[in-house]
C-alpha cells in the first residue's frame, strides 16, 4: 500500500525523475539463479514503477537500461539483455500506449543490431503523440558521451561559419544535449546500494537531487518510489542562493 501524503505530492513532486536500476545481479545470485533472472526481474519493477509515476503525475522518467560499459559484461549476457529489451519492447508497447506513455531512447544506437534499431524508431513513432508519461530508456549512453556528441555538434557548426565559438556559451552546449527539451531531472534515484553517478546523465543532473537505498532494483516497487518522493519532498533546493533567499521569495 503506497503512503505517500498527496498534499506533499502535488506541490512537491518532482517533475522528472532519473533512475540508475543497480542490483539485478545481486538479486538474482541471492536466489542462486543466473544474473539474467534479475534482469528479467527488473523488468517487472519497470512496469511498477512507470505505474506509478502515472499515478503521481509525475512527467518525466528516465531509466539507465544499458550504459556504454556494459558491452564488457560477458557476451552471453549482453546478448541475453539484448533479447530481453526486444522481447519487452514487443510485449509491453501497446500498454505503453495505451496508457499515454511516449517512448524516447537516448545513445548510440550505431552498436545495436538493425533489428534492435528498428524496434526503437517504430516504438517512438507509434508513441509520438502521447503526453501523459516520458519514458527515456537510456541505452549504449554515457554521460561524457553525451557531452562530446554535443561539443563535437558545436564544433562543426563553428567550423562551418554557423556559430562564433565566443558565443559558445551553457545554454548552446545545453541545446546539444539528450533531453534538452525535458525539464531536468529533480530526483536522481539510484537503487543497489552503490552511491556513484556511474557516468549517466552528468550534465543534466548539476542540481539534482540524489538518493540511494539499498534496495536491489527487482525489488523496487510503488512504496520505495514514495520513499524517495517523500525525501524529496524535504529537500531545500536553493540552486546557489541561499536558505533565508528562498524563504523570503516564497
Ligand atoms: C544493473 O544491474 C542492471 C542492468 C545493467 C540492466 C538493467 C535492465 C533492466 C532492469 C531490464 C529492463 C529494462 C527495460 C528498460 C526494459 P546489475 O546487473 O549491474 O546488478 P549487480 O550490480 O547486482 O550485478
């Protein structure tokens, strides 16, 4: 049963929330089945937690599904994650979209086989339209990947008479970047109990809120997101000014 206090959600909810999906492996090791069980897992407590971000209105949520060093995972299990994400792409689009959710998936899409890529672009074609929930899957991302894309962006515009490097400035690096268009993430989950950023989205999650627990993600459910949401709710987020600055504004 969720217990999250509704009068704290609504005006404290964070807008976007990114999450790093830590301890699959660990779940499943435990159960002494191989790591791909905790994967499959995983998958389940996705759907709970794109539930229940319906619920709460939340807008935005982006899940770290395959960051650019897990292709040094051995290759039976990249291949078994592989499978896995075109298994529950086809399984579970139509209750995507039935509910309203857009699918988006951000990284380099030049290592994944044709049939992986396609499945990508039809799922956010056919999703194109919805506004109820985005769902980012980031997949073959790197944050510092993300950074240099979009330097490199800049750098051709530059070259080509487009753009004066000395009007190079955060908001044009910004334009360059994954998920620009988004708010950026509030909250900043990561489940498993390791506390590091492990190279997701470094330049959008500056003023993010972080929060750890030691719950692996298989067992992440609706309660532990309302968990977060309430420790959220607590934070004073002042973006450089100070505490007395926020409270005499509001
Ligand atoms: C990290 O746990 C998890 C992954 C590298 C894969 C995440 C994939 C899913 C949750 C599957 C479903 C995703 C989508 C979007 C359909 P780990 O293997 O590093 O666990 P460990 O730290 O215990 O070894």
């Amino acid at each position: 049963m969720s217990t999250i206090d509704p009068a704290i959600a609504v005006q404290r909810l964070p807008r976007h929330i990114a999450i790093v999906m830590d301890g699959n492996g660990r779940w499943a090791e435990a159960r002494h089945r191989p790591r791909t069980f905790g994967h499959h897992a995983g998958v389940q407590a996705v759907r709970q937690v794109v539930e229940a971000c319906i619920r709460r209105s939340v807008s935005t949520l982006t899940l770290f599904a395959f960051s650019s060093e897990n292709w040094k995972r051995p290759v039976s299990e990249v291949s078994a994650l592989m499978d896995l994400f075109m298994r529950a792409m086809d399984r579970e689009v139509d209750g995507l979209h039935n509910n309203g959710v857009r699918l988006s998936f951000i990284g380099d899409r030049s290592a994944f086989q044709s049939e992986l890529v396609e499945r990508m672009s039809r799922v956010e074609m056919k999703t194109a339209g919805n506004e109820r929930l985005m769902l980012n899957i980031a997949a073959n991302y790197g944050g510092r990947w993300d950074i240099v894309r979009a330097a490199r962006a800049l750098a051709q515009r530059a070259a080509a008479g487009e753009v004066d490097p000395q009007s190079i400035d955060e908001a044009s690096l910004h334009a360059e970047i994954a998920l620009s268009a988004l708010p950026e993430p509030d909250l900043f989950i990561r489940t498993g109990g390791e506390q590091r950023i492990s190279n997701f989205l470094l330049w959008q999650i500056a003023y993010s809120e972080l929060w750890f627990t030691e719950v692996l993600w298989p067992d992440f459910d609706a309660d532990c997101l309302d968990q977060a949401l309430h420790a959220y709710a607590q934070r004073e987020r002042r973006f450089g000014r100070t505490g007395a600055q926020l409270r005499s504004a509001s």
